[in-house]
C-alpha cells in the first residue's frame, strides 16, 4: 500500500545480530535450604586433601579459559554462602575454592535472543577519518528464564552506509555494584512523595546530609527503629512499609564499573537490583551534549528495569563505557516504557519523548534529567498501521529540517512498522512533517521469530547523508538497514 512520492529505498546488509550461547557470565548458585547447604558442606569435607586439590584443579582447567579470574569468583561466592549457615570450621584456601565452586553457575546471557538495538558514536574517533564512524551498538540479550541484560558491540560506518562489526571477545564478564554509592536526598524525598511514603520516614531523612551513603542510610534506619522501639516498643506498620520502600529505592539506584582493560564487548550491564530481577529492557542510548553541565558530552539511556511484575523507568548515564551510573526516574510523567531524550536541551530544558498512556506520543520538558511531569499529546494514531498504539524507535535526530523522530506502529495481527515525523527544531511539541506510510515493514525474510511480525528499534544516527537503523526481528535478533536521509524527506507530507 505505499503511495510514496519517490521510491525509499532500503538497504537491508546481510549482517545479522543473533544469539550466540557461548557467551556466558557467572552467577551465585544456592538451593536456599540451610540443612542442604550443610549437607553439600559436609560432603566436600569428607574429601581427602588430595582428592579436593584434584577435583579443584580440574574444575579450574575447565572454566579458567571462559572467565576471567575464576578463582576470585569462587573465593566471592564462598563468602556468600557462609554468611546463609552456622558452619565452624578452620578453611584453607582450597577448600573455600572448591565450595565456591559448588555454588557457582553459568548463565548464558543471549542464548535466547538478541534484539532492540540502539547505536551512538562512538567517544573515541582517534583513529578514524572523516569518511569512517566508529559507533557502538547496544541490543536486549535474553537468556534462560527470559532475564534481559544490556550488551554492546564496537563498529565502523563506512562512507557508504555499510556497518562492520569488530570481533566478539570471547570471554563476557558482568560487575558488581560499586560498594557505598552517594545517594542525594531530594531525589529520595520526590520519588517517596510520588509514591505516598515520604511522610512515615520523613524522620530518617531528616537526619541524614544532603548527599548520603547507603552505610549511612542502614545507620539511619537502625537509629530509628531503636528510638521508636524506646517509646512505642515496636515500630508501626506504616514506618516498617515505608522503610522497605527506603531501601527498595536506595538498591535501584546505583553504580558499576568496568575495568578499561576488558572490551566493550565483554561488558554486560545485569539485572543487580531487585526491581530488575526479571531484566532490564529497550534501553534508549543518546549522545547528549553538554551533559553533565562542565562541557563535556555524556551518554544518557532510558531503560525499563522489570521484576515480573511491575516495570519501574530507570535512567542510565555514562562518559567512556567503562563507569555506569543508574538512577530511578522521578515524577508521574515517568511512568510507562519508551521514553527517549532529545540529545541536547532545547530553550534550556531537558526534553523527552514518552508513551505514558501505551498509546499516544507525549513529549515532556524538564529542568532535572530525571524528574518528568506533565506529558504533552505529541500524536496519536492516526493512520492504518498504527491505529492499535504508537511509540518512538529512538531518540530524536537533529537535522537541518527539524528533529527526525524514528516512530513505530502496531497495526493489523500486531504487525510492526517503521516510520518517522519531524519536529520544529525551536518547538518540538509542533509536528511539521510525517510519512504517511512506513519505510520499513516486516517482509519474509525477518518477520518470523519469538514474536512473528515485529520489527522495531531503540535508536538510530545519521552519517554521510544516510539513516543507519539497526532492527529488532521478531524479537529474536537483529539487523542493519539504511536509507538516504533525502528521501525520507522527499515523501514527507509538511504543515
């Protein structure tokens, strides 16, 4: 059905993302019973010193090769399960391996799928010219349990619109968060007073500094119980309830670092808090400048951290790659999935598109990145292959002509469709061009997967004149496509 005015011609490339079960991370294991914790104690034990060394090195020479350090893994993992049991024993070295050991498990962190992509520049052109654009690739990985945890490539744009990909690492490592982050107290005292909560633990706020630890934060709570036991003998309901929603924010929000040493590849940001134990999904990178106030650019992404139940928006930030720092998002106009932030402020406002109602486009306008109120109806469906709901497929473009905003559209038997509108570069809330039709629509060469006839993105760039779009298929892998820039502009209808 397209009736456009000059042919958009797709470059679809024959690279494709998909899921590759090699790569795989450690996790701490536990069957969570204290008397079979012991039992699997008492059995090691029971082991000669000969038998434990020969069973601990063939253990190393089997999993050294796929991580990094194994043997600090299971020393780590040691350490947590001793803290579950009343165990006395004087452990060597190799013993406490070995246990470790027992309590570690591989999981395969794309085994499943490998979609949603977005892409940014790359922070480092050095060594590219002006001809070349090194980028870097962020997807959804699934794996077992359908747990989503964001991973990276590192590529170069050819002057031809042809994306290569450099060599996976074959070793992929996830980090903890960094111990004692700094927390700041206004953002605790907006988003307990969004959820109804402030008010029963206003008291221990009140006695903790502007910007505060999470050591600080315990002391504070273990202060407060102890003083309202002293009075009323035991701490209500209200406070109890209030003070697990405390710590609840306090473990969403947080740091992580990787060594600069380890590839971009190698890095994978996974699920840490409890509000993401089912994943973290459709993270939305943008290069945003001027970011962090000292001049210098910085990389934001909205994602949506997901516990089986309840999605909660989570922001990311990050200069190199390296150092992530996550943060909960604030306010009612928050809530939902699909926000994506402009890449600079316009009239000195933080600027994001939204989808608060799963419906329309909202845009909203903010002086804090992470505090968003009062949605602004964009646009809603308006043509066939979108009348179900609409969303963004990235953040927006700046453009000579406006800000190029990549849309998405549901349509008949939940068919999946690229398209874009364009945005008053000085008044984004004013749509002054769209395609009537898609560019981009799900054919037989990807529609069918995981979810047949879904094909969509989380952010695009332009290079050279051409819109490169990595694309999620199906909800199993992914692709490239591209287009020339003008040609989407020459089919736009303008008002």
């Amino acid at each position: 059905m397209n009736s456009f005015r000059k042919t958009i011609k797709i470059q679809k490339q024959l690279l494709h993302f998909t899921p590759d079960d090699s790569r795989v991370v450690t996790r701490f294991f536990t069957p969570g019973n204290p008397k079979r914790i012991e039992n699997i104690f008492e059995r090691i034990l029971l082991l000669t010193q000969k038998q434990a060394g020969d069973i601990l090195q063939k253990t190393l020479k089997s999993f050294s090769g796929r991580h990094r350090n194994i043997k600090r893994i299971f020393k780590d993992n040691f350490d947590l399960i001793i803290k579950e049991i009343k165990f006395e024993n004087d452990f060597s070295l190799e013993q406490k391996l070995l246990i470790g050991s027992y309590f570690t498990m591989e999981y395969s962190i794309e085994s499943a799928a490998l979609f949603n992509p977005s892409i940014v520049v790359h922070p480092s052109q050095a060594d590219s010219d002006s001809n070349r654009l090194k980028v870097i690739l962020s997807f959804r990985a699934v794996g077992e349990g359908h747990i989503s945890s964001i991973v990276f490539r590192r590529g170069i744009i050819k002057s031809n619109g042809v994306l290569a990909i450099q060599k996976n690492s074959a070793l992929v490592e996830r980090v903890d968060r960094i111990p004692d982050p700094s927390y700041h107290k206004d953002d605790f005292i907006l988003k307990l007073k969004e959820l109804k909560s402030y008010e029963s633990v206003a008291k221990i706020l009140d006695n903790l500094l502007d910007d505060f630890t999470f050591d600080e934060l315990k002391e504070g709570i273990r202060h407060f119980r102890k003083k309202k036991k002293g009075k009323q003998k035991k701490v209500s309901r209200s406070c109890e309830d209030g003070i697990k929603i405390l710590m609840w924010l306090a473990n969403a929000n947080y740091e992580i670092k990787f060594s600069a040493e380890l590839d971009l590849s190698s890095r994978v940001i996974f699920p840490i808090s409890e509000n993401e134990i089912k994943g973290l999904e459709d993270a939305r990178f943008v290069l945003f400048k001027n970011g962090n106030g000292n001049g210098r650019d910085v990389y934001y992404a909205t994602y949506t951290a997901y516990n089986g139940f309840t999605a909660l928006p989570q922001l990311i930030e990050t200069v190199d790659f390296c150092h992530f720092k996550v943060s909960v998002l604030l306010g009612e106009g928050s809530k939902g999935k699909g926000m994506a932030i402009f890449p600079r402020k316009i009239n000195g406002k933080f600027v994001t598109i939204s989808r608060n109602d799963n419906e329309n486009l909202y845009i909203m306008f903010s002086d804090n990145i992470k505090y968003w109120e009062k949605p602004i109806l964009l646009k809603p469906p308006g043509f066939y292959w979108e009348f179900f709901q609409i969303g963004n497929c990235g953040s927006p473009i700046e453009t000579e002509k406006g800000w190029l905003l990549l849309i998405h559209g549901v349509g008949p038997v939940r068919t999946y469709s690229i398209s874009a509108i364009l945005l008053d570069i000085k008044d984004p809330t004013k749509v002054i061009g769209l395609l009537k039709e898609p560019f981009l629509t799900p054919d037989e060469s990807d529609r069918n997967g995981y979810v047949p006839n879904v094909i969509y993105s989380c952010g695009a760039l332009i290079h050279q004149g051409k819109l490169i779009l990595p694309y999620a298929m199906a909800d199993s892998r992914s692709g490239i496509a591209s287009l020339e820039l003008k040609d989407i502009f020459d089919n736009m209808d303008y008002y």
